[in-house]
C-alpha cells in the first residue's frame, strides 16, 4: 500500500491489522500446497481497500461507529473473494507476476491455481453462510455469479474492435464493481438501516469500483511494470478492449490494422501505445473515470456527516488521482 493510500486508511490502521492476521488463518487449508498458494496471495500485499471500504462503510451507518463482528467478518470474506478472482484471473490471461510477486499458477501451476481460487471462493461462501443474514448472503453471493459473466465476456470479446463503451463498463461492472457495491450495500444491511441507506451505498461503491477499473485501464497504457505489479500492456496483449484503446479507436485506423492482426509483430504494443498516447483516448477515459467519481461522492453526499463519510470521498479522489 503507497503513502497516501496509508494516510487516508489511518483512522482504520488498526482495524485492518486485525482483518491481515484473521485473513491468514481464515484460509489456512490443510493441504501444504494449498496453504503456501494462499500465504503467496496474503503475503503480496496489496492495499486492501475493498475491505476497508467495507470497514468505513460500517461506521457511517452506525450512531456509535463500532464496527460489529459481523462487519469484520464481511471485510475479510471481500477480501476473499476479490483474492480469489486474481488467482482465476491471472491463470486465463497468463500473467506472470501480481503486485511485484511470482504468480500462484507460475509458481505452483495451473492445477493448483485453479484449485486455490476455488478454494478461497467455496471458504468465502461458508464464512458468508455463516453470517446468517440472508440478504447479506444473496447480494454478495450474486457476486461470484458476476466474475464468471465479466470473465466470459472478455474471453469472448478478445481482439473484437466492435466493442462499444456500453459494452466495455458494463464488462466493468461485472469483473469489479459488483463486488464493491455489494459490499458496500452489505455492510449497511448488517448496520440494519434503511433501503435508501443501503441503496445509496450500493451507488457508491458501484461508481467508485468502475472509476477504479478505468484508472486501472488507464495506468496499462501509461504505467510502468513497477507501479502496476505487473508488465505494461498486458490488457492489450491479451485483446482487452479498455476506455483508453476503445476511444483511441475512434481517431486511429492504424489501431483497426494493429489489434485485427493481434498485435503478432514484436513492436505492435509498443505502437499502439504511442498511437494511444498520442490521440484523445486517455483524455476521454480520464473524463469518464471522474464522471464516475462524482457520481460515487453523490450517492453518500454530505448527509452521513462523520469522519468515515470523509474517509469513504477522501478514497474516490485517491482513485482518480493514481494517475497523476
């Protein structure tokens, strides 16, 4: 987690030092490899703000802002299950590193990968079901539904340059933000408020995870294989169609030539980076990704007035200004 994502988090530090030692031994399996395959996920790092999120969500719902057992537990089981599809994710497009760090299926196999992302997936569901709130169970469960639907589409759509930013957010939705807004909406359900609450954090979340996806998008065109945890590119290498190359689609023909052919040639991203560099295209995903944003800031506005509400608009502006 950088510094400023550490500073905005400070009023949680503590909540989600609990949530890291919980989180190991709630996936502690009995078979080694299976355990090494989860501690190499844990270990990893990463920032962790979807179970934050969940955390800061429970206090704005609450009049006394402790957090409740069960809060905690959905922060651990997000966690879970944002893990879960990493592992699935990273054996179908065939990454080799995650967060700096060896993958689990370039590591242990595909076998084990596999097998360890349906493990962390069947361990969330048996922490979900033992929340015993059926409608934290049915919006969350929804979910894991959701990854395989994003997964499918993408798998499905590779290299199709007659993808339409309709179709691309709401790919978006599914592979990201669905979990956040779930959880989101969750963790208002366990603080027992009303609809309009929960529905209001259910926006949030939902316009905060497809900002989140854009700049994610945004920062393989322009990242560096050092701030990305893995290498450049590799949404392009894949036939990923995101924000920046659909728009940069609509000023460069040379770009139709370079993905039709799958970019093959040794030089093709690199190109298509120039060429996406240079057009309108991460300008335009820039613009989307803030219209998202506002809209996330909206949905909770200023009428959950604490220190967590802060928190929660605080983390929508860090999203958008990753890329600065």
């Amino acid at each position: 987690m950088n510094n400023t994502s550490l500073n905005i988090l400070s009023t949680i530090k503590n909540d989600l030092y609990i949530l890291d030692n919980n989180l190991k031994k709630m996936v502690g399996a009995k078979h080694p490899v299976l355990y090494a395959a989860a501690e190499q996920l844990f270990n990893a790092g990463g920032k962790r703000i979807r179970p934050a999120i969940v955390l800061l969500v429970a206090q704005a719902t609450l009049t006394n802002n402790n957090i409740l057992p069960e809060h905690r537990r959905l922060a651990e089981i997000t966690e879970i299950i944002h893990t879960a599809s990493l592992v699935h994710d990273d054996v179908v497009d065939e990454c080799q590193t995650r967060r700096g760090i060896e993958t689990v299926h370039n590591k242990f196999g595909t076998k084990v990968a596999v097998l360890a992302g349906d493990f962390l997936f069947a361990q969330s569901s048996w922490y979900l079901a033992n929340l015993n709130n059926l409608e934290v169970v049915k919006a969350i469960s929804k979910v894991i539904t959701d990854f395989a639907e994003g997964e499918v589409r993408q798998g499905l759509t590779s290299f199709d340059s007659t993808i339409s930013i309709d179709d691309y957010i709401e790919k978006s939705f599914y592979k990201t933000a669905s979990l956040i807004a779930a959880s989101c909406k969750g963790a208002a359900m366990i603080s027992k408020t009303n609809k309009d609450i929960q529905n209001n954090f259910y926006l949030y979340g939902k316009h905060l995870g497809l900002a989140f996806q854009i700049i994610d998008d945004i920062l393989d065109i322009i990242g560096s294989n050092e701030s990305l945890g893995k290498p450049a590119g590799s949404d392009l290498k894949n036939g990923n169609l995101t924000a920046p190359l659909i728009f940069a689609l609509e000023e460069s023909p040379k770009l139709y030539h370079l993905l039709n052919r799958e970019f093959q040639n040794k030089d093709d991203i690199n190109e298509a980076i120039k060429i996406i560099k240079k057009t309108k295209g991460i300008q335009k995903a820039t613009d989307l990704a803030q219209e998202h944003i506002q809209a996330s800031i909206k949905a909770i506005g200023t009428e959950y007035n604490c220190e967590a509400n802060k928190t929660l608009q605080l983390i929508s502006h860090y999203v958008i200004n990753r890329i600065n």
